[in-house]
C-alpha cells in the first residue's frame, strides 16, 4: 500500500492540482490550535499560549493520521475495483485463468429444467399458483 493515488489519477482535468499531502495535518492543527485557544481562554494569556500549542500539536497528529487512514481505504477500494472489474469494464467476467467448464452446458435453472419436487407447469390464468 505504498502507491500515491493521487499522482496516479489520469482522470484530473486539465488545470486540477494534485492535493497536498500534508493538508488533514494542517487542518488538524489549524483546528486544534482553536480549540486549545477557546479552553485556554478560562486560564488567561498563559493558558491561551499554552492551548493553542498543545492543541496545534493535538490536531496535526489527528489529522495526519485520519488522512493516512483515508489514503489506505483509498488504496484498498481501488484494489478491489481492479480485482472486481469495476476500473476496466469487464465487471462478471471470469479471469483468465479460471478452468474451463465441464460440457459447456447452461445451468438446470437457466434451461428451464427443474431438479427436486418443484411443478414447473406455467400457470393457466391471471392469479398464480401458491408456492
């Protein structure tokens, strides 16, 4: 999970910046920089500097790592589309190195063939039959 998607993404209009790798950081501090100055006010001056700081180191820590958590869903979600199909387009295709079917028949169901004590006589009239 070492790859940067956001430098792989080929689908960015023209003009569209990459995003800064450190922005969650920053506004993690940015915002626990506030919150520390809003309890800080209840000390004074000394209590204000002190929130501030402690809160700013508080909220780029958090930030950060919420943003490496996002970046690892990221990077797992894309994994599973390309392992699905999602990405290329071939979404229910069997991989190529699947095995070959048997006797390249279609299933009982899709035949219309019953298998176990099922009526499959079609119903004769507008009210169906109870199951």
């Amino acid at each position: 999970m070492t790859r940067d998607v956001a430098l792989d993404d080929d689908t960015r209009p023209a003009g569209v910046p990459v995003p800064w790798a450190g922005a969650p950081a920053a506004c993690g501090a940015v915002l626990g920089a506030l919150g520390g100055i809003a309890l800080g006010v209840l000390l004074g001056p000394a209590g204000i500097l002190v929130g501030g700081l402690l809160g700013a180191i508080g909220g780029a820590g958090i930030g950060d790592a919420l943003g490496k958590i996002q970046e690892h869903r990221t990077i797992h979600e894309e994994l599973v589309d390309e392992e699905l199909g999602v990405i290329d387009g071939n979404v229910g295709v069997a991989s190529p190195d699947q095995p070959p079917a048997w006797i390249g028949a279609y299933s009982a169901g899709s035949a219309g063939v019953a298998r176990g004590p099922f009526d499959i006589t079609p119903d004769s009239g507008p009210i169906p039959k109870a199951d």
